[in-house]
C-alpha cells in the first residue's frame, strides 16, 4: 500500500533530507547523470519551502519515502527559469512549473506517475489565476551518450499521452556536476508545455 503525501510550502521542510537523498539517488542515473550533494540539494529545495504556493506530492511506502514530486508557480522560480517564458512574452504569473518527478525503480509503472501529473494539474488550477500553461522542462543529451542504457526508454511518449508538446523556442542552461565531475557544467533543458487557456 502507497501512501500520497500532498505538501505544501513550509511542510516540505520536514522531508528535506528524505527528498534530497531520494532525488541524488534517482537522478544519479542517465538521463540526469547527477552527482549531487546535500548541499545543493537543500539550496534547490529551500525555494520550494518558502515559495508561498509549491506544492510536493510525496509516496510513501510504511515510513519509507519512495517518489516526490513537486510544483510552484513560475513567478517563484528561479530567474534562469523565467527567463525564457519572459523572452517569449509568455506572462509567467499563468504558467505553473513542474519540478521532478521521480519514483524508486521498483514502484513504477503502475499508475503513480499519472498521479503526479493530476495532483500537479488539479493544484495548479487552483492557485494560479487564468492559468495558461503547467510546464516541465527535461535535460537534453546526445543520443550516441556513452552512459545512455542499452534499454533506456525516452519518457517522451509518457509526456505526450498527459498532453505536454515539447516547446522548440523555450530552452534552459542550467549547471550541475556530471557522474565523476568536479566541476559543474550547464546542460541544455527543453520546456514541455500544456496549454490550459
Ligand atoms: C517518470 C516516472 C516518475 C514515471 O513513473 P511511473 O510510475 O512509471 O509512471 P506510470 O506508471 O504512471 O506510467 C506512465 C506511462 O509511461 C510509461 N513508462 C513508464 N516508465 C517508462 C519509461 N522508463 N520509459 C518509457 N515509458 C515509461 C508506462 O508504460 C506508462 O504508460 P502506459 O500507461 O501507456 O503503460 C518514473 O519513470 C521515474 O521516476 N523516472 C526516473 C526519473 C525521471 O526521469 N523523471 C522525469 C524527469 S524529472
């Protein structure tokens, strides 16, 4: 039996460590190929606990914590984020942003990625005014990557059947440490849209 956890704002904070582990665990693996740290992980999660409107969809099997997934509104992300909706003229204080959404291997595939994208959409219906777009966006990486899985399925077919269309004008470079880096190196993200108007 899974539980589903709604939280909001400041009641992240109580799951922060739970989070980050679960979130360098996950994204340790390609597509993300992430090195994480707790250290950027508890700057990446604090604005999700003092933004007024975010929202984390936590799984829980017993005390386990086993998926999250988050929201908030665009207005309260972080520039770098903004920044390609405000060049397209898109007005952000409509569009509701979709963090992660992960899920330990062993619990997918049965329905609670679809619930992520209910919880998110339902929420976002409810605090952001005329809401425009939810959106998400996704790493992109070159598909000859010497650390692409033989039997790595892209989720691109998953996005589309909850209504997302890759945007080709709204892109993100955003850093973090690659598997074995030292350093951090920006990757290029594309946004993936539903329109809601
Ligand atoms: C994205 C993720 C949360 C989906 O969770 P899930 O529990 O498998 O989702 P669901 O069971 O609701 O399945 C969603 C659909 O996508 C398909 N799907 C699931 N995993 C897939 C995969 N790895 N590749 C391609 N399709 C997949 C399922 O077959 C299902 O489609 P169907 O209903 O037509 O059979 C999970 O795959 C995950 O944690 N991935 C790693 C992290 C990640 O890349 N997250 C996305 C970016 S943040």
């Amino acid at each position: 039996m899974i539980d589903t956890i709604q939280l909001y704002s400041k009641e992240i904070e109580k799951y922060i460590t739970e989070l980050a582990q679960l979130r360098m665990e996950v994204f340790y693996e390609f597509p993300y190929l992430y090195e994480g740290s707790l250290e950027y992980e508890k700057k990446y999660l604090s604005r999700y606990i003092s933004a007024s409107d975010s929202m984390v969809v936590l799984l829980k099997d017993g005390d386990k914590v086993i998926g999250m997934s988050s929201c908030l509104p665009l207005e309260e992300e972080e520039e770098a984020f903004r920044k390609p909706f405000e060049n397209e003229k898109i007005d952000i204080s409509k569009v509701m942003y979709f963090g992660e959404s992960i899920i330990k291997k062993e619990y997918r595939g049965h329905g609670l990625g679809k619930e992520f994208f209910s919880l998110r959409e339902r929420h976002a219906k409810r605090v952001v005014q005329n809401l425009l777009f939810t959106a998400f966006c996704a790493v992109e990486r070159e598909k000859d990557h010497p650390l692409r899985p033989m039997n790595y399925r892209a989720l691109d077919k998953f996005w589309k059947s909850q209504g997302y269309e890759k945007n080709q004008n709204l892109k993100v470079l955003y850093p973090w440490c690659d598997r074995g880096e030292e350093l951090e190196s920006y990757k290029s993200l594309s946004f993936w849209l539903k329109n809601w108007s």
